[in-house]
C-alpha cells in the first residue's frame, strides 16, 4: 500500500505535507535534509543515510507491506523523516520498529503527526506492536515517545558506536500500536482545537 499525501495547515499559516518518498525524486532532498543536521544530531542516525548510495539503498527497500517511509514538508521544505520496519520473522511479524528523525528547530506538532501517520501505515498492515530504539541523550525524542504512550523496556549498553567511535547505551521503547494511536488521536486533536481557538 502507498500511503496518500496528507496536508495540514499549521499556526501562523505554515504548511505541513507528509507524503511518501520515491527513489526516483527525492534522494537529493533526503541526503541534504540528514547532512543539514547538527553533528549530534547525527549521531542518532542508525544508517550513514548522509551518503546518496545508502539513502537510495533504504528507498529500494520500502515495498508497501513491511517496510514504509514518509517525510515532512514544511512549506516544501524538508524538516522530518520517518520508518516504519515489521520485523523478519515469522513469530514476531506483527512487530514493528518505528523511527523518526525531526529537524531540532521544528515544533514538537511536525513530529506527532509524522508518527500519527506512520501509525496509521501499522494499523492498515495489521501490525500491533511498535518498539523504538534511542540513545538515553535524545531526551526531547524520548519525551514524545512517553508522551504518546511508548514506556522503557530495557538498555543495550554500548551498543551504538557514533561517527566518532563513541559507544552509546541505546534504550528499548514500545507500546501496544492501538493505544499509541488513540493517543496520538486525542493530542492532535486538541492541537486543532487550540489552534482554531488562536492559541498556538
């Protein structure tokens, strides 16, 4: 399944399209949005996705049934990336990793409805858990996974290695999807009420 793109109007007139990326059209976009971030920032990133062979590699690999990717478009341009990936085995395929990249200077509403649609990707694929995997250093993300029902599994110590060979801890998250997306559900839809209401 190829997910639609969905547009949504944001607080003082932006816009926001989360849509699928191709191989075709958008490895330039990606490349230039993960060089684009901050050293630290690209410490969290799980592939080298900064070069075009990788990045165009993982393209390749989405397929509409285990392994799914949308970007989002702020005022067309690229501040956020997100994976949705069903484990490889046959015990565990209704599992899957969910990954999510946001530029630091975007609001916390461009990552939760990123994961909002990547949630709805899991759903249509009968997919019932979700796990992510963070270094403990990535607070604000940690932060949104707990907000939108994600609670601590367990730590693989030293288990990243950075660009620098620096280990990392890498902590374990998940949730029942049903109930990330209930709750995802309720906190955007608050969002729309404030921002109907002209408090942003």
């Amino acid at each position: 399944m190829k997910p639609n793109p969905e547009t949504f109007e944001l607080p003082e007139g932006h816009t926001l399209r989360v849509r699928a990326p191709t191989p075709e059209t958008d490895v330039d976009a990606l490349v230039h949005f993960f060089t684009g971030l901050p050293p630290e920032e690209r410490n969290y990133l799980r592939c080298d996705v900064t070069r075009p062979d990788t990045c165009l590699e993982r393209l390749r690999q989405l397929d509409g049934k285990d392994h799914f990717r949308l970007v989002a478009e702020l005022d067309g341009r690229l501040v956020a990336d997100g994976t949705l990936d069903r484990e490889p085995f046959f015990w565990s395929r209704h599992v899957a990793a969910v990954r999510c990249v946001i530029a630091p200077e975007v609001r916390p509403e461009v990552g939760k409805r990123l994961l909002h649609e990547l949630v709805a990707l899991g759903h249509q694929a009968h997919i019932e858990l979700l796990y992510s995997e963070v270094m403990p250093e990535q607070t604000e993300h940690i932060a949104m996974l707990v907000e939108t029902g994600f609670v601590y599994e367990a730590t693989r110590h030293r288990f990243a290695k950075d660009v620098r060979g620096t280990y990392h801890d890498v902590h374990i998250m998940s949730n029942d999807l049903e109930r990330v997306w209930q709750r995802l559900e309720q906190q955007l839809e608050d969002m729309d009420m404030r921002d109907l209401s002209g408090h942003a």
